[in-house]
C-alpha cells in the first residue's frame, strides 16, 4: 500500500512535458492514447505521455513527484489488466513505446535494448551476428516488461526465465536520478528490478546476454479437438521424459468462423502443440516422433531462421482484448487430465478461446546463485485459462469461465505463479514468494513514498 500524497492536480503537470506528447483526460487524443496492448484492460490514468529521450523520462518523473501524482512505466500494454484494477485517477502512464532502439555487441553477446523496444527488433537485430534470445511466444511485447517480470520462451527449459539473462539496467527513479544497476553497481537495486519491474523506476535500457542460436526445429501439431484425450495423455508422458532443449505449449482452441482466418482454424474447435526444439534435425525428428505418431492433421515442425520462431504460436497480430485465469501445477497426473477434458474437451462448451498448458521444468525450475528476485519458477506447467473479449459485455463471462477452469485444476496448483501470466491484482505473497520482503525493503530505498506504480505491485 502506497504512503504517497495523492493530491490530484494533474493540471499542474506542464503540457510542454515530452514536446507536447501529453495527454489529460477531456483532451481529444486521450481515448486513443490510454489503453495499451491489451484493449480489455480501461486505463484511466490521470495523464498519458510518450517520452523519446532519457532526459524527457526524467523531467516527467520530476515533474510528477512535484505535483503529487503516482508514475506507471509502461512499454507496450500487453501486462495491462492488473494495472487497470488499481485506481490511476492520480497517476502518470510513462509510455515508452516511441522510445525505442537496439544495439549489438556481437563480441560480448549481449544486445543494449532502449526503453520500449519489442522483441521481434531485438532478435531481427541479433539475427545477422547468428544470435536471438530468451523472447516469448509473440514478437511485439517488449524486453522490459517481459524479462523484468520473469519471462518464458520457448528456449526457457534449456537456458532459464529470461529475467536471467538480464546483465544490466538503467532506470530513472524516483528522485529523477539515471542510475545503473549491475552485478557491480547498485547491487541491491539490481536484484530488485529483476522480478520487480516497474516498482523500482523507469526503465530506459536493459542490456541483456544473446544465444548463439541462428536457427531453430520449431512449429506446430494440430488435431481436431477431438483428439484432445489421446493427445493431452501422450504429451504428457512426453514431456516428461523430454530433454531440456524441448519446450512447448499444449492447447485446446475455439477459434470463430472469422473470414480473415485459414480455413483450417476458422470455426474450428483443435488442438494445437508447438514450441521448438534446439537439437540437429535427427535427433529433432527422433525426439518429436512419439508426438507425430499420433497422426496429427497438420504439421509445421521444421528448422526455421530464429526470428520466425515468434510466428509459430499464432499469437494475434494486433491489440486484442482477452481476460484470463493462471496456476501453475505441481504435476499432471490422470485426474487434473480429465478435470481439464471436463471442461474444455470434446463436446464441451467452456467459454473459453483457449486453455493452456506451458512446459515448465529443466532450467526454468533452477535458481542461478547470481539470480534476482525472480529467478525460476517451480513446477511442471504453466495452465492459462484465457477468453477473447471483442466487447465489453464478454469480460464477465470470460472471467467466470477462466476461474471455473482454473478452479477445477487448483488440488494439483501450487502457491506460485508466473507473474508474465498473471492478468490479476494478485496476492503478492504468490507473486513474489520468498522475495517479497526483500523486494519491499529495496523498493524503499530508492522510492521511499510509493511513486512507482506496476502492474504487480510489491508493497
Ligand atoms: C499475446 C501475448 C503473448 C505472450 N506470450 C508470453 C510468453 O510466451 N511468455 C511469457 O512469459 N509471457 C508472455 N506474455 C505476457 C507478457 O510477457 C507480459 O504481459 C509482459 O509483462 C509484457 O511486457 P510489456 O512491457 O510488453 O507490457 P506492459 O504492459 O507495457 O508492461 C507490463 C509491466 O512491466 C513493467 N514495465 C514495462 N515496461 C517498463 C519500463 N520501461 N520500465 C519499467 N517497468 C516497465 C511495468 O510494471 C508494467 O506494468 C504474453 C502476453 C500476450 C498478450
């Protein structure tokens, strides 16, 4: 709970803040601005503005503090729903999303990401040097609020959660001080912000390792969602045995009978399973041969250049708006299997888009000894009950049936959760764990009243 004053005088903030690129509510352009990614999260904050430089970030984070007002740092909008929960009336949205840039250093393997940049331009940048990196599934979420909240790509069961890779950030914080936070500098605030985010400031740049990987065996598996049994039970088995360059996803899907679809998903009810594995194609396709025994209807699975690995989930190409439940399980043992095919199997009607299961595991589930605050994450899969909300009167259904699904699964959930996919204002004592304390006692040294305000707060 924050001990900030909250006198609300967004008027006092100068309109010449950011070159003019502020907005209030009332003014024409806030409507557009306010909401991110995520269109079903109603951002009402009590201004917007969209900083290009470290020296704008600082003047607004100044200026805010002067005039009273609370500060979220945001890059994209796709973590926005547990932002929206909480009350913005005295709040700055710091946008970085025009703010944005990359640089490689192909000889220490290392990318410096500025502010707001997405994904798909850091591993098409790191592409030509034979690099990519711990990304997630879509290539238009931002490094920022993806690997400073943990982050799991499908190269996760090999190399960790993204947060891992994160060598060093600079962020403005509250003071309206740049600092730089590394093993070496800041050490406490380093730890912090690596799982913590945006409590601790403004981040302008994240530098962060690169895998020298150029290309990937990588796709999908689809079957009609009649199969759903035979299939949830061998992938199950399977990636229990799988090694750890092996990480994929598991899903039922409902898509509508929308025209811009492919026939092949358009009003389909499926089953998909796709990830990537980082072998040879021999031993790719001897890993993969259980699966595609199972005769799926459509197989993508091939060695492809990294950055199209981002294209393989199918995630949706443009802001959507979606609510969604999440827990992780400990273990998927033949009743959480048939909870779930109650729910979501064949000739069910869930309400749901989609449900489904994230291979966790291998070195998603170590700790580095150099870790922050968010280093692993323990269990074997990520569950993600997940209903598209096209309009407003969707949300409700939408969020009764992802609680329902993620209620029937709650004897095999374990107290954690991926904070990437939690999508609500949720008990930080799940979120963070252990670091929670830790957390609270860093964000206090550097933002002793509470300015900064994320999506998963820590205090
Ligand atoms: C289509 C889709 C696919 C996804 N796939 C995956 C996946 O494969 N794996 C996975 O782990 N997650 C996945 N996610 C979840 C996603 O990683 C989180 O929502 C993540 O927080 C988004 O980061 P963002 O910066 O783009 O979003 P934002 O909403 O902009 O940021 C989320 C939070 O991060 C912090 N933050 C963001 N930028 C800054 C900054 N510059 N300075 C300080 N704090 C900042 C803030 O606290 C902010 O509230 C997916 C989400 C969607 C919608």
């Amino acid at each position: 709970m924050s001990d900030h004053l909250t006198s609300v005088r967004p008027a006092a903030l100068d309109r010449s803040l950011c070159d003019g690129r502020i907005w209030l509510p009332g003014d024409p352009g806030y409507d557009e601005r306010r909401l991110g990614w995520q269109l079903a999260a109603e951002l009402r904050p009590a201004a917007i503005v969209f900083p290009h430089t470290v020296d704008e970030v600082i003047a607004v984070v100044r200026a805010a503090v002067a005039a009273g007002l609370r500060i979220a740092p945001q890059s994209t909008g796709h973590g926005a729903a547990s932002l929206a929960e909480q009350d913005l009336s005295s709040t700055v949205i710091v946008r970085l999303s025009e703010f944005t840039g990359v640089t490689i250093d192909a000889a220490a393997a290392t990318a410096r990401v500025v502010g707001g940049t997405l994904w798909q331009d850091v591993i098409e940048a790191a592409a030509p040097f034979g690099f990519t990196a711990l990304h997630g599934s879509a290539g238009d979420v931002a490094v920022a609020g993806f690997a400073l909240s943990g982050g799991v790509s499908f190269y996760g069961r090999e190399h960790g959660l993204a947060a891992n890779s994160v060598r060093a950030v600079e962020l403005v914080t509250a003071s309206g001080e740049l600092l730089r936070a590394s093993a070496d500098e800041n050490a406490g605030l380093f730890w912090a912000v690596r799982g913590g985010g945006g409590n601790l400031g403004v981040v302008t740049a994240v530098e962060i390792e690169l895998l020298p990987i150029a290309d990937i065996y990588a796709g999908m598996l689809l079957w009609d969602r009649s199969h759903a049994s035979d299939v949830l039970r061998a992938w199950r088995d399977w990636a229990a045995d799988a090694p750890e360059q092996v990480t994929t996803s598991f899903r039922v899907i409902s898509f509508p009978p929308l025209p811009q679809l492919p026939p092949f998903l358009a009003g389909r009810d499926l089953v998909i399973i796709d990830g990537a594995v980082h072998t040879d194609n021999t031993d790719a396709e001897r890993i993969l041969a259980p699966l595609r025994a199972l005769e799926p209807e459509l197989d993508t699975f091939a060695r492809i250049p990294a950055p199209a690995l981002t294209a393989v989930h199918m995630d949706p190409p443009e802001p959507a708006g979606a609510v969604s439940d999440h827990r992780v399980l400990s273990t998927l043992s033949d009743d959480a299997v048939a909870a779930l095919l109650d729910l979501v199997g064949p000739g069910t009607r869930s309400g749901l888009f989609m449900a489904e299961l994230r291979q966790l595991g291998g070195a998603l589930g170590r700790r580095p000894a150099d870790g922050g605050a968010v280093a692993s994450i323990e269990g074997e899969f990520a569950l993600l009950a997940l209903a598209m909300t096209p309009v407003p009167e969707a949300v409700a259904p939408g969020l009764l049936a992802a609680r329902r699904l993620c209620a029937a699964l709650e004897p095999w959930a374990l107290p954690a959760q991926l904070l990437t996919f939690s999508e609500t204002l949720g008990d930080g004592s799940v979120l963070f764990g252990s670091a929670r304390e830790r957390l609270a006692y860093e964000s206090l040294q550097v933002d002793p009243r509470g300015v900064f305000q994320a999506n998963h707060p820590i205090r």
